[in-house]
C-alpha cells in the first residue's frame, strides 16, 4: 500500500471496496478519523452482517493479543469481517502488531482509530503497517482551509454558500470540522424548500451570529479605514463579550496581518499570484489583502502586528491589572487606523 494518503484517496478505495487488511487512522483531527471508520463499516458490510462480522474494542479496555485473536477469525456468511479498535492510543503493546502484519488475514478489515497523537514514523511498526495496509495521518485545518472545507461539504449536499456567509462561519466554529459539520447540517434543514444557496440572513437567524458585527466585518472595517464602522463593532464586542471574545478576535487580526505581511513580498501581486503565494484556495480571498496593501504600509504592518502581541499579553495581564478587554480593543483599533 502506498503512505501518506489523502482522505479523499483512502475513501475513494473504500467506496470501490477495495479495502486494505489493515487501517490504522491517526492524527489530532477527529472528524476524518470518524468518517473513514464509518464508511469502512458502511461499505463492507450490510446491516445483517453487522451482527456477527463486526467487532469493536475499545483501546484502555482490551490488549493487542485480544485484538490480534479477533483478526484472525474467519467471517461468518460474509465476504468480510471488521473489527474496529476504537481509542487505540490508549492501549498497551501496541508494537506487537508487527507479528499480525507480516501476514494479515484478507477477509479481515482491522481498523484503529489512534486519536490525538500520532505513531513514531521511526518505529518499525509504522513502516509495517505502511507497507501491509493504510496509514493515514488526519491533521487539524489551517484556518484559511476552512472556507474550502465549508464549501465543499455543501457542494455534496448540492448547495452554495455566499462568501461572506462563508467567512463567517468559519470565523464563529473554527477549526472543530465535528462542530462546523454540525452547524452545517442545522443550515442545510433550515434552508426554505427550493432553496440552495445559504445567506448570511440565514446564519444570523440560526446559529445566531450577527451579520452586521462580526470579525469579519471588523476586518473589512478596519482595511477600509471606517473608523465608525469599526467603532461601533467595537462597542458591540464589548456589550457582548461572550460571543466575541477578545483573544478569538486577536487571533483572527493577528493571522490577518501576518499573511498581509507575506504578500508584501509575493514575486506576483496579482489575485492568483497572491492567492498562490499565501497558500489561499481562490483568488476571491487574496483581494482584501490587496486592498490592505493600499491601505496599510508594510512599516504600518508590523507595528500593528507587535500591538497585537502586546494587546495579547495585557489581555492576560502581563502588565496590565485593570484595563478590560473592550478597552483594550478599543486602544487596539485607535492604532491600527491612525498613522
């Protein structure tokens, strides 16, 4: 088998049951860890075979010689049998599954489901499960992939979102794809017959994020120079501090203008140029920074970027006993708009 598959890979093979002896899913993200278990049991076995073909474990409740035991079992009145190790990274003498690899069982689909973590690429059983099945590493989304896992998960279920919806959805969930999956699903439902386009009306009427103050619409406040736009978001923020926190809007400015950073010194400072260079998924996303780079200095930029380090470290108290957090947004924003 072939290492470091996508999951768009793994779960092709899956749909053409072309399954491995062996999958061992791991990583910090997960969502894709779920999905490529389920689908696995999904596509393997139908509902009557579940019954005597489908084993699941628990890692801190069960050994490698339980496991390996149940691997070598042969299926009943079924093509396959999967037996399903759930919470692996929790579970003792895991590097005796060598002795399972050199010749695993073909009608046999052992699945390990390693949360969390990852395996040492340097061990001997990594190399071997490399070679006898799937190892496939789910990593957490950059925060500038979210737009294009937002877009793509509707694009199955045949519906489009606006941009702006977009980003502020992926400002609101972040990078918890279980949640975003979630909150996509209640949009999905909530969409009038007819209806396949998700609005940012929608999202501020079902998830409850305000449209009109946003970090996003600070963002664009803030490029725009608007200086009563981006007070008044401000204030807004501070009247309603639980659902925008400082240190979420912080983290947002702060990736903002470290990119913007970054596309100072892009060779081509066109949309896809940009787009390129910062590693964005659509030319649509490089034109605010574009017009950031008319509106800001680069000199400009990195003393908002060392405000947003120092507003950070007040915000937790680093020299700071009595400022609170609105205020201290406020003094932020004064800055970054005035020379």
């Amino acid at each position: 088998m072939s290492k470091d598959m996508t999951y768009e890979e793994v779960a092709r093979s899956i749909k053409n049951r072309q399954f491995a002896p062996v999958y061992f899913l791991m990583g910090e993200e997960d969502y894709y860890i779920d999905r490529l278990s389920d689908y696995i049991v999904q596509m393997a076995l139908d509902e009557a075979e579940k019954e005597f073909n489908l084993t699941v474990m628990y890692g801190p409740e069960t050994d490698i010689v339980t496991v390996i035991n149940a691997a070598k079992r042969y299926p009943l009145m079924s093509e396959h049998q999967v037996v399903m190790v759930k919470e692996a990274q929790g579970m003792k003498n895991l590097d005796d599954l060598v002795f399972y690899l050199q010749k695993p069982l073909t009608s046999t689909i052992l699945v390990f489901c390693y949360k969390h973590g990852v395996l040492d690429r340097r061990k001997k059983l990594t190399a071997q499960l490399e070679k006898a099945g799937v190892l496939f590493e789910s990593k957490k989304l950059k925060d500038a992939q979210l737009p294009g896992f937002i877009a793509a998960y509707l694009k199955r279920k045949q519906i489009e979102i606006e941009p702006k919806a977009q980003e502020m959805l992926a400002e609101f969930v972040g990078a918890d794809l279980n949640r975003m999956a979630g909150e996509l699903e209640k949009l999905i439902i909530t969409l009038q017959p007819g209806r396949k386009r998700i609005t940012p009306d929608q999202i501020e009427r079902n998830i409850g994020i305000s449209k009109d103050y946003n970090n996003f619409e600070l963002k664009n406040a803030l490029i725009g120079r608007n200086i009563m736009k981006a007070n008044q978001i401000v204030k807004y923020f501070e009247e309603n501090p639980k659902n925008n926190p400082l240190v979420l809007t912080l983290s947002i400015l702060f990736s903002f203008f470290s990119n913007l950073m970054l596309a100072y010194y892009a060779p081509d400072k066109s949309d896809r140029g940009i787009a390129a260079y910062l590693g964005l998924r659509s030319p649509w996303q490089a034109k605010e920074y574009m017009a950031a780079m008319h509106a800001f200095s680069g000199r400009k930029v990195m003393a908002i970027i060392g405000a947003l380090r120092d507003c950070d470290a007040r915000s937790k108290g680093v020299g700071n006993s009595s400022v609170a957090d609105g205020e201290l947004l406020r003094e932020l924003v004064y800055f970054i708009l005035h020379d």
